[in-house]
C-alpha cells in the first residue's frame, strides 16, 4: 500500500524556496537585511510589533546550504510523522516549535538576527524520539544506535559558528511538550500541561526582562533602510510607525525616522 504524500511538507519547503529566492533577488545588497525584510527574526522590529516574526523566521533562510540542509531533514521528518501524526498536528507541532525557539531565543540573547526552520526541525526530533520510545524502539540496538547518532550529529552542529543554540533548546522542548500533551498516555496529560504552562511563564517572564537593546547593538541605518524598502511597496505610514516606534525603543530622539527621511532625498 503506497503512503500517503507528506503535503504539509512539502508546502513549507516551498515556502522557503519562494522567500529565499525573494531574498537572493532582493535590491537589498546586504542580504542580512532582505533576510530582515522578508521576516526573520530581529529583536527591535519584534519589540516594535512585529510579533508575527516568532513564527515568520522558520521559513526564511539566507544560505543556500541552510535551505538545502533544513529542507532535506524536513522532508525526512515529514516522511516519517506526517502521517503517523495526521496533517493538523504535525503542523501545529512545527509551527509551536518554531515560535517556541524564537521566544527562547528572545529570552537568552541580546539584539541578534535569526533565520531558519531549524527550531521546528528539533520539534519534530523530540516528536520522532517520542513515537520510538513509545513504540518501545529504544530497546532495538539499531534503532537506539541510529537515534544516538542522530543526536551526536545535532549537538555537534550547535558548536558551529552563527547557529542559535538557544533556539534549538527552545524549538525542541516545545515539540516534545506539544507531542506529549497531544499522544502521550491520557493520565499524565494533566502534568503535561502543567509543564507546558510553566515553561511558559519562566520563559515569558526572562523575555520580559530582556527587551533592552543593548547601545552597541543598535543599528539605525540597517533600520532605515529596510523600511525604506517597506516605505517603496506602498506602505509608507507602517513604515514611519516602525519607524517611530524604534526610536522609543532606542530611547533615541527620532534618529531611526530621520535617517528613513534621508532616504527621501
């Protein structure tokens, strides 16, 4: 009997291929910036109101080999829970994931930009160890070697330059919390949304202590010129309101609008 297509995978996938190829024809020259432009995740625009970045981030990606390498373990996840878990639950898994990833993220690190599934992918992985140990997998020596590997594979992956860490942690106890609440035994459900509760809160309560933007991580004219591109699509007045809404958070007078109105002339 042939399986089903993993379609919610692959609609993701192609999601990111679209957006990344806005960012690689983007006249932004810094490509940090259309990464910005385009949804990543950066702390001052999220402090200025653009909360939907926490989930927007997953499907942008600036390096070729970061789409190439998201995508192909995507779809290797996706192959493998798509199914099992049914189309809604592998989605609201991933997509929990990766906002969970950003709020961690939010909460450990200072002004940073952050782009990838990768949070979502470690959701998925805490999914995948879930389902084999409940399928009593882990008792397999091939099974138990091959997860163990796995594992290796991704903590060794997290000492590399320019990845968030803090995300992953974040991305995979969200995945695994979410799993556990919606398959695990129906006694322990009650503790499990407990635990979900709590991580909430401690992680919701770090974050708020850390919304400061350090004055050596500001960047006004990486600033401006993003939203001079958001200004040129029509939305002018979103842009001005960001606009306005950096300076405050930068505790600036008006620097980040000036610098935007430099670009009218």
């Amino acid at each position: 009997m042939n399986k089903k297509r993993p379609v919610v995978t692959w609609v993701i996938i192609g999601i990111c291929l679209i957006i990344n190829l806005l960012i690689t024809f983007s006249s932004l020259e810094n490509k940090t910036e259309a990464a910005i432009l385009f949804g990543a995740y950066y702390k001052p625009f999220i402090l200025a109101g653009e909360w939907w970045r926490f989930l927007s981030v997953g499907f942008v990606h600036v390096s070729y080999i970061h789409l190439f390498v998201n995508c192909f373990s995507c779809l290797s996840l996706g192959q493998a829970l798509e199914n099992r878990m049914g189309k809604k639950s592998y989605l609201l898994i991933l997509l929990i994931s990766v906002i969970g990833g950003s709020l961690f993220l939010f909460a450990a690190e200072g002004n940073t930009v952050a782009v990838g599934l990768s949070g979502g992918l470690y959701g998925l992985m805490a999914a995948y160890t879930f389902f084999i140990i409940q399928a009593g997998g882990w008792n397999h020596p091939m099974i138990r070697t091959s997860l163990i590997r796995a594992y290796a594979i991704n903590i060794m992956i997290n000492f590399m330059p320019n990845v968030s860490v803090s995300a992953h942690i974040g991305g995979y106890v969200s995945g695994l919390l979410v799993t556990m609440l919606l398959f695990g035994a129906k006694q322990r459900r009650r503790h499990c949304a407990l635990a979900i509760a709590l991580f909430l809160f401690f992680t919701g309560i770090t974050a708020y202590r850390n919304t400061g933007i350090p004055a050596d991580q500001e960047y006004f004219a990486s600033d401006a010129r993003i939203l001079n591109k958001v200004k040129n699509i029509g939305l002018e007045s979103y842009a001005y309101h960001i606009a306005e809404r950096l300076d405050t958070i930068y505790h600036e007078n008006g620097k980040v609008t000036y610098l935007l109105q430099l670009e009218d002339e």
